[in-house]
C-alpha cells in the first residue's frame, strides 16, 4: 500500500545534515512512503527569530504550517529536532491564543487551522516503519548503543506530549528492536552546546565532550541521534571535543533513520554515513533466518 | 400585611466597590410590602445590628432582608439579632449579593441591577416566610477518631479524658502513625518513640477508648449528633482474645522477604507480623497478599507452632456500628515517593532515597539499628547530599506548596548524620531556610554552625550514577549561578508531603470537603481551622496540609475541644428546614397517595409509613411520614412526590414559586 506524508526538511536537510535527509528518503523509499514535501516552504525562524522578535518567530513557522494545510495534508515528518519543536510550539501557541493567531493570519494571509499532525523523526519510525521492518531487515545491530535524545525533541513535555522529559525510552526501543543494547545513560537529554557550534567552540568541546566521555566510557560503540544539531556537535566538532577532554574518541554518530537504513542492508551512499567527520566503522553482522521459517519449512515437508 | 425590611450593606467595599447600593436600597423601598430599605457601610457590626433591631421594633417588621454576603458566612448572625428584637429568626433571610453578584461583576448597570433582582426574590420569599422554632435531638456522645497517629491519639485521649466515650479507627495493624516511624525530633533531638510509645499505650488502656486497629470506615450516615459509622474490621486471621501475642508464629513464617511498610522498604518482614516491635496493639496479623496458605494453600506453620492456637484462617471481615455524636478525622499524611523524580533517576537508584526512609536508617529501632548505612551495598556513606523542596514548591510536580517541615528535617538529618559519623560532610541544597517555630531558627543555625552542614542555595538539576557514586549537579545561586557538582555516596530527597492514600475516597464517603491536592479542606482557613463544612466532623493534623508534630498535637487537642464542646450538652439545637408531609382536615387527612416513592428515594432513611386510624381502630389511609431527627432537608422526596404533599419547611413550593416569579415578572 502507497503511504504519503507531508515532509518539511528544513534548511540544515538541505545543508550540513543533507546526509539525514538522504537517510530519510531512503528509509520512506524502503518501506513505500511518499514524502510530499510542503510546497514553498521556508525557513523555521531557529533559535534566531524568537531571540529577535516574537511575532516573526510565530509567522516564520505558521508560513510553513499554512502551506502544508492548503496542500490538504494531515500529518508532517519534520526530522530536524529543532524544526519540530518550533512548529510543534507555534501550532499549539497559535491553536489556544486567538487574537495571537489573529495576527499572525493577517501577516502571512492565511487562515490556520491548527490542526496538523507534527510527526518527529521517531513518531514517524513508530507509525510507517517499526512494525513493517521484520523480513526487510537483513542486518543485526549487535551494537552496544547510546541513544542521544538532545533537548529539543522531548521538551516541553506538556506541549509535545512525546516520551518522558527525563530519561526517554521511545529511541532505545527503536534501536533493541533492530538488536541493538541500547545502554542506560544519564546523559540522553544533556545540552551539547546548540548553537555555540559557531561562536564558542570550545564551550561546545566542553559541553559535548562530557556526552561523548560519558557514552564511551559506558562502552557504547556508536551514538544514535535524531537532531542535526546534535550531530554535528558531536561529530563534526570532535577536534573541539577531543582538546576539551584531552582524549581520543572515535565512537560514530549514526542518525536514527541512517542505522535503520543500515540494517537493512543499504550501501553508504544511500544512508549517507560517507558523509559523517567520524568514520562510521560498524561491521553489522548478518541477521539469522528466524526459527518459525524453519519449523514452517519442516512442515511442507 | 407584610412589612418587610430591607438592609443593604455595602461590605466595605466588596459589595459597593461594584454594585451602587444607595441605588438598591432606593429602588428596594418601592417594592410592595416593603416598609423600610437602607443601606450602611458594615451591617453585620455593631451600630449595623442595631440598624436592624431597631427598624424591626420600630416599623413593626414582619420579614427581613438583609442583603450582604453568603447565609453561610452570616445568616446566623442576623437571625440571632432578629431574633433579639423579637422577630421569629426564620422571618429572616439573607440576599447574597457579595459572593452572587459583586465579586463576580464587573461595576456597572448590570451589577446592580442584578443585585436588585436578587433582592426583588428575597423580598417576595420572606413575605411568605412562616415562624418556625427549632428542633432538638439528642446527642450520642460518642466520638469517632479515625485515625491512629499522633493526632488521632492526642484527639482520642482529650476526648476520653474528658469523660467521654471514643472509638478510635486506624488502618494498619498498630497505631502510631509515621511519628513512631521517626527517629528523633526537632528541635530538641528526642526520641520519638521514647514520647509516643506511652501514649500508644494510654489509648490502649484507656477505659474510654475502644481501639479498632487493622479496620476502616465502611461507610457512615447521619448528621452532627447522630452519626451513624459502619467500621469494617479486617480479618487479622486471629482470634485476638487468645493470643498471648509471644511471636512464635512471627519467627516460624517461611516468608521473611516482604518489604517492610514500616521500614519504608528498606527492611522486610514476615507474612504474620506486627509492624514493630512496640506495636499497639502487639499482636500480629496475616497479609494474606503475601502469605504461603492464602497463595498457595499449603504452609500453616504459624498455626502449628501457636501455643494458643489462636490462629484463624478462615477468619472473614467483620462489621460493627456505631452511633457517634462526632468525627474527628485525623488520617495522616504521605510523602512522594523517589519515582516521581525523573531528574533524580525514577527511583532507580538505590541510594536515592526519601526522609522517612532516612529517618528508619537513623533510628536505633531500624533496619540499621541506627547506624547510617547506604541501602545499596551497607557502606557507611561519606558524603551525603540532602535535597530541600523535592517537589514541595513545585509547579511543574503539581505542588506549589510549601510542604512545611523539611527544612526542619532536614537539618536534623544532616545533623544526625554528623553526631554519627564524625568525618561525614553532609550537604543540603535548598530553596530559602523556613524555620519559624520555636526554637527553629537556633536549631539551624546550630546544624550551620555546630555541625558544619554545608548549606547551598540552589536546585539540583540531575543526579545519575556512575562508577558506584551519585554524582549531584546543581547550581550555587549564591555564587552567581557557579554549577557545582558533587559525588555523593547517598542521596536524600526531602520529598512533598502529600494527601494520605485513601483520602479522596474517604471524604466522598464522609461528604467533607478537600482541595485540589486530596487534603482534607477547613471550614474557615483562620477561624475554623479544625471544622470541616460538614457539621459534626473535624480534622487533626497532617490530613489537612502537612504539619510537624508540635503543631499537629494543638491542632488535635483544639479538634477536640470541638467535640467535647459539643458533648457539653445534651440535645443539639437544629434548625427546622425539614421536610413535612402535608396534613389537611378529614375527609381527606392528607394528598399524600401512599405511593411511597418518597421512602425509596430518601438517601437518610428519615421516611417512613404512618397509618390514619379511625377513633375505633380502623385504617382510613397509609401516608409517609417523616422522622424530624434523621430528616436532613435535601429535598429529594419533594422533587419525587407525585401529589406534592411533601414541603420543606422555610422552602416550601409558594417560597420558591414566589422568588421565580419575582425573577420573571421585573
């Protein structure tokens, strides 16, 4: 069956973390969804607009909720953790405050409805890919894994509704059902440093190196993220963090939807962890027929 | 000719911040019927009484409105001074155009026409107001402690001691409370046993007191005066007559891994057991959740080795009931426990633990005999971290209050950790220091200074585990928000006082009001502070909002000068807003039809039948009748009443027929 779902990507999809995007699309491919993406879409405002002013940090994202209700769509992917939380934000902002909801219609001529599904990158693992993985997974994560949640994607709790603000679990559930031991952490929704990535790399050195330390030092062999943000603090800014600990770390940091794409076997092109400043060197190993097709078998027989 | 008088009062300025009252008492004086209308500043004072008084006398009155706040907050009050100038008091009523009208409106037209109206409806019911007397009944002099803790047993005690009788209710299988669960007390570091356990024993002995324990209210009606409370006595699966209480049977059960209730977990007990060792009283009980012979059918060592043989396995629940004159509702309080704190691991930590398990490791009755040892592996903890406010103060827990008594505590912790293990640092991360009872500000100071406690004033945003510690990550506010991280070998987390388990369910039985946290709510936050709304019931201590143990036990012995009060007399005077059956002359007796639907629908039991007998003997006609004593007038069997036979007095069908009228016909 055809499945379709709106997709906003974002500007880091298409940028620093295109490699997430290319995961992404792989994975829908993989398991026949269609990513429609939302027409004319733009930028989510980041943590800039609502620094700046408060108004365009709520009519950046309604832009893009507008377009994604006029092109008749339910639900939306948003991957970038970030992206998700900004217009998971502003959609509920905007849905109980009407006079808000009032302006912001009369700057982006619109008329918001509030009622789209904002789906993350696990949401969506949970809805079109967890329980259709079964013969298509063709490799064994049989990886010790640190599941890295970041801030974004479970905060604030009572608006996104989504796993439990401390300690979350949905991601680790994700990773056992491929194999994978996911390892028990207190540093799931620690802060990495965000957007000091440009102005203080060193706080990020400080910040993502106590994550890295912590994940590696529990004897994780690979980080898993769902966070652009979050990836290219703790891989693209490993020089940052290896001078901030004073130690060698070469453990990879895989994106969710890429170890998906993993285990079913995908070349490195198609999950795109060519692309990754830490060699992601993971030898996954062959998973084994499952034992009720052998019993099947002998009964044909 | 009615001759109503109407008296508006301006509340200060609740009332005519809003509502233009010298307007409502000029449009009040053209009603029909109404020979004199004024308005002032304070009615119900003095010189506002007099107003009162003195227009009854002097225009004759026949009815009085006065038009101020809630009949709850002083309908008594003005009855009383009618009734002083010689007005039947039920001749009085009240318009609520406070709590009705100006505090919810805004100042305008509308408000005070508004208040107009409400007064027009008053105006029309008290013309049609009849003089009533009020009723007596008799009081059963018995009170109903529930409730075994320190304030139910000062309660218990005040009450006995006054000569009265009290049944005393308490769930667990001894009394006590969590207070016999602590170690010593602020601010004066006694044992805490060493000052309840005597008191226990007073309960127990008392000749007044009839103890129940292992037993919970079933369900209770009646009203002040005359309760009626149906207590279930739990099967202890013993007959406590023969017990001698040796426990033999305590040190034979096989099943010795059962997570102590009163060790808060942290130590285990046998499946027959007493809670500790000075239980009241000391005779065991079987969980039977937890016992072989209930699981699984086979085991019975307990009743082998009884060298009573007092063991009853097939024991059921059993019921009594009791008329009580009085409750006196002292049902305790809980504390959150370690699970509800993600940041602070789930629960997951072993050596995360709460401050009535601290204070188990601390007592020398306790899993440790005193001496503080971490659960996890019994090291002697060298560092241990004391988090104030978990949760208390709290919104994003659903919390906002002050839980009241872990400052206090929680300084006596660290302090008692110091007095046992000298070379200990005990730090305590709080919020502010609230020590304001007597001698509590010294106390801490002393932990300060004394013990060398190492205050920090901040929030700890995580404790995790690594490498055997709990490393603890907060901030110094008063070092300009420096983070600071500790590895603690033991962490304590001064959790919230919370609404015992339990309490919602039980004041739905007892129609006693609680707020939004499940504490049991005050009719008067100041000046009745241990009556609840519901006549005749009270409350002692912690059930109400957390309480330390000095402040619980003057709350207990003010609950039970309530109640002895209230014993002091003999028949309790009630006001007459009963429900009557409708008599009328012969032929025709009554309208009632003898459908009796009245009976079926009567949620106090007050109706029954009455038979119209001839002067021979004969039955004419079978109609309800009501019982004055039990009728509670909530109305049910006036909605019901088919023939409308069935009036309430002081609200019969003209009253409110006559105040909706007034309503629709401005």
């Amino acid at each position: 069956m055809q499945k379709k779902i709106g997709y906003y990507p974002g500007c880091s999809l298409e940028g620093s973390a295109r490699e997430y995007n290319e995961s992404v699309q792989t994975l829908a491919k993989a398991f026949d969804v269609t990513l429609e993406q939302v027409p004319d879409w733009n930028c989510c405002g980041a943590t800039a607009a609502h620094n700046l002013n408060k108004v365009l940090s709520f009519a950046l994202p309604a832009r893009i909720l507008a377009n994604a209700e006029k092109a008749g769509m339910e639900n939306i992917l948003v991957p970038c953790a970030a992206c998700y939380n900004r217009l998971s934000m502003v959609q509920h902002e905007l849905g109980k405050n009407e006079s808000l909801r009032n302006e912001v219609n009369a700057i982006i001529e619109a008329d918001l409805k509030c009622n789209l599904k904002i789906l993350n990158i696990i949401q969506f693992i949970q809805m079109f890919i967890s329980d259709f993985v079964g013969d298509k997974q063709q490799l064994l994560f049989n990886k010790k894994v640190a599941c890295y949640y970041g801030c974004l994607l479970v905060r604030p709790n009572d608006v996104l509704g989504f796993d439990r603000a401390e300690d979350p679990q949905m991601m680790d559930e994700v990773m056992k059902s491929l194999g994978a031991d996911t390892i028990d952490w207190p540093f799931k929704t620690e802060c990495c440093g965000a957007g000091l990535s440009v102005s203080r790399t060193d706080i990020v050195g400080n910040l993502s190196g106590r994550i890295v330390k912590e994940a590696a030092d529990r004897g994780a062999e690979a980080i898993i993220v769902a966070c652009p943000m979050c990836h290219s603090n703790l891989d693209m800014r490993r020089p940052a963090i290896e001078k901030a600990i004073g130690e060698k770390i070469d453990i990879p940091v895989i994106y969710i939807s890429q170890a998906i794409d993993m285990a079913l076997g995908k070349t490195q092109k198609e999950t795109g962890i060519n692309r990754h400043f830490v060699p992601v060197n993971i030898e996954l190993k062959k998973k084994e027929a499952e034992p009720q097709v052998v019993i099947e078998k002998t009964e044909e027989k | 000719m009615a001759r109503i008088g109407v008296f508006i009062c301006h509340c200060g300025e609740n009332i005519s911040a809003t509502v233009d009252c010298e307007k409502v008492a000029k449009v009040a004086s053209e009603f029909p019927g109404v020979a004199v209308s004024v308005d002032y500043k304070y009615m119900c004072s003095d010189p506002g009484q007099n107003l009162v008084k003195e227009a009854i006398i002097e225009h004759k009155l026949t009815g009085v409105v006065v038009s101020a706040c809630s009949p709850r907050m002083h309908e008594p009050t003005f009855r009383n001074a009618c009734a002083e100038a010689g007005l039947n008091p039920f001749l009085c009523e009240m318009a609520n155009i406070r709590e009705h009208c100006s505090w919810v409106h805004e100042k305008g037209d509308a408000t005070t026409q508004k208040a107009i109206d409400i007064v027009r409806t008053l105006v029309e019911k008290v013309k049609r107001n009849e003089a009533l007397a009020p009723i007596y009944v008799p009081i059963s002099k018995t009170a109903v402690v529930i409730g075994g803790g320190v304030a139910g047993i000062q309660a218990a005690l005040d009450i006995a001691d006054a000569g009265h009788k009290v049944v005393m209710v308490e769930r667990e299988p001894s009394i006590g409370g969590h207070m016999s669960q602590l170690s010593e007390t602020f601010p004066t570091l006694d044992c805490s046993q060493c000052i309840l356990t005597p008191r226990m024993v007073d309960v127990a002995r008392h000749p007044n007191i009839t103890l129940y324990t292992y037993a919970e209210i079933e369900s209770v009606d009646g009203s002040i005066g005359n309760f009626n409370v149906k207590i279930r006595l739990k099967s202890k699966s013993l007959d406590e007559k023969v017990c001698t209480g040796c426990g033999a049977c305590i040190q034979k059960c096989p099943v010795k891994k059962i997570p102590s209730e009163f060790e808060q977990g942290l130590g285990m007990r046998t499946a027959i057991y007493v809670p500790f060792p000075q239980a009241v009283p000391n005779k065991p009980v079987i969980d039977r959740k937890n016992c072989t012979y209930y699981i699984k059918g086979k085991c019975k060592v307990c009743e082998i080795v009884c060298p009573t043989k007092a063991i009853r396995f097939d024991q059921e629940d059993s019921f009594v009931e009791v008329q009580a004159g009085a409750l006196l509702l002292a049902t305790g309080f809980d504390v959150l426990k370690t699970s509800a704190f993600p940041e602070y691991g789930y629960g997951k930590y072993k050596d995360v633990i709460d401050g009535l398990q601290f204070e188990r490791l601390a007592s020398a009755s306790g899993p440790t005999k005193g001496e503080i040892r971490r659960p996890s592996d019994g090291q002697i903890p060298k560092k241990i971290v004391f988090i104030a406010c978990a949760g208390s103060r709290d919104p994003a827990k659903g919390r906002e209050y002050c839980s009241k008594i872990c400052c206090m505590y929680t300084a006596k912790h660290a302090m008692l950790y110091k007095h046992k293990v000298h070379e200990g640092t005990p730090y305590i991360f709080y919020m502010d220091i609230r020590a304001t009872g007597k001698m509590y500000e010294e106390f801490v100071r002393r932990a300060i200074e004394e013990d060398e406690v190492k205050y920090i004033r901040g929030r700890v945003s995580q404790v995790y585990e690594k490498n055997g510690k709990l490393i603890v990550r907060g901030v110094d506010t008063l070092l300009m928000g420096q983070p600071v991280e500790i590895e603690a070998d033991m962490v304590v987390l001064a959790t919230a006082g919370i609404a015992n388990q339990g309490s919602e369910e039980l004041a739905q039985k007892l129609h006693v009001s609680y707020d939004k946290h499940k504490f049991f709510s005050e009719a008067h936050p100041k000046l009745k502070p241990v009556e609840t709304n519901t006549a005749g019931i009270f409350l002692a201590g912690a059930c109400q909002s957390t309480k330390d143990i000095p402040e619980t036990v003057a709350a207990a012995s003010g609950a039970a000068a309530k109640v002895v009060g209230l014993f002091s007399n003999d028949m309790l005077k009630r006001d007459p807003l009963i429900a009557i059956v409708k008599k009328s002359p012969p032929p025709v007796y009554s309208s009632c039809t003898g459908c009796f639907m009245c009976i079926q629908v009567c949620p106090y039991q007050a109706i029954d039948k009455e038979e119209i007998k001839d002067r021979n003997g004969n039955i004419i006609k079978t109609i309800s009748h009501i019982n004055p004593g039990l009728c509670q007038g909530c109305g049910t069997c006036v909605a019901f009443c088919k023939s409308k036979s069935i009036d309430i007095l002081g609200y019969n069908h003209d009253q409110v027929y006559a105040e909706v009228s007034a309503l629709l016909n401005e």
